[in-house]
C-alpha cells in the first residue's frame, strides 16, 4: 500500500454563512480523523476486519514435493493472528506417507509476506525423524507461500531440505507476518 504524501482538501468560501462553516470544520475534522485511524491500522498491521488477536485451533498437515496420502497419528496446531503477525504452535505425527517423497514441509494457515532472506526461522522438537543430514531441524517460513519447510543443519555443513520419512514427530512453533487480508485463502 502506498500512503498520499499530501492531502488535497477542497475548501469553500463561507463569508457568508459562518454555521456552514462550523458544520464544514465538524465535518473535515470526523473525516481527518478516519483517515488517520485507517492510516495507522495499516501501518500498524490491522488490516483486518478488528485490532484484536484472533486464536483458533488449526490442524496442521505435512506435505512434501510428491504428495500422497499421510496416516496422522496426531495432528494439534493451535494458531495466533494480531494483525499481520502470526504464531503457530504444532504436534503433529504421522506413521504413513503412502507415495509421499521429497522435500518435507509443513503447511501454513497464512501465506508468509515477502522477505529478503529467510527471517522466519522457528523452533522444532522432532522425535522418530532420520535426519538426511545434519544434526538438528529447524522450520522455516517460505516467503510468499503457505509453507514452511524442514530443513537440517548442523555444524560445518550446509544447510538443506529434510526429506519426508516414513514417520515421525515434529513438535513446535513458528512466527510469521502474514500478508494483508489474507483469510485462509489458498
């Protein structure tokens, strides 16, 4: 959204009627303020439809680069939205993933804002995972999708996308900004 750097206010000859002009100052003053209120709620990230945190239980899923049908053994998520600022606590196990392979994700309620970098990192505990490199996993937020992939790291090696595995256990969070009005639209 790109915000006016000038305001172009009509104003009118009232030498002859000094009550329209209060009724006119009244007026411009309602309207400055609206303006003002609407100004900073988007800049504050309040796009939405109120100002308040919105929380919601969220069921959260895994998918990968070839999908198939996962068998869930638990599947908790609870979701945070103020604003454009979103928080995301998961448990979330599987003990099947059919024809699933690939890149191993987890699927967003929101779709991630635009970014430079990877700046939305987030925490996991995972359990009956075999890591394909590395010695820890961390989620990661991807810009301008509903994803956050799992990604291995470790010390002196690369970073790089966990594969899917037959099963395991992710447990965490992650916090990210939304993109503006985005309502679970995929």
């Amino acid at each position: 959204m790109t915000i006016p750097t000038s305001l172009n206010i009509p104003f009118r000859d009232f030498k002859d009627d000094p009550k329209k002009l209060e009724e006119y100052v009244v007026d411009l003053v309602r309207t400055l303020e609206d303006s003002y209120k609407t100004t900073a709620d988007n800049i504050n990230g309040r796009i939405r439809s109120n100002d308040q945190a919105e929380q919601e239980n969220w069921t959260p899923t895994i998918s990968s680069s070839t999908p198939g049908v996962v068998t869930y053994v638990t599947q908790n998520g609870i979701v945070l939205r103020k604003g454009l600022l979103v928080d995301l606590w998961f448990d979330i196990q599987w003990s099947n993933i059919g024809v699933s392979s690939g890149n191993l994700w987890l699927e967003l309620p929101y779709r991630v804002s635009l970014a430079t970098g990877q700046p939305f990192c987030g925490v996991l505990q995972p359990s009956s995972i075999a890591y394909t490199g590395g010695t820890n996993l961390v989620v990661n937020a991807i810009q301008n999708t509903y994803r956050a992939e799992i990604w291995y790291t470790g010390s002196g090696i690369a970073t790089a996308n966990q594969q899917i595995t037959a099963s395991g256990r992710l447990i965490g969070n992650i916090r990210y900004i939304g993109q503006d009005n985005d309502q679970n639209n995929k």
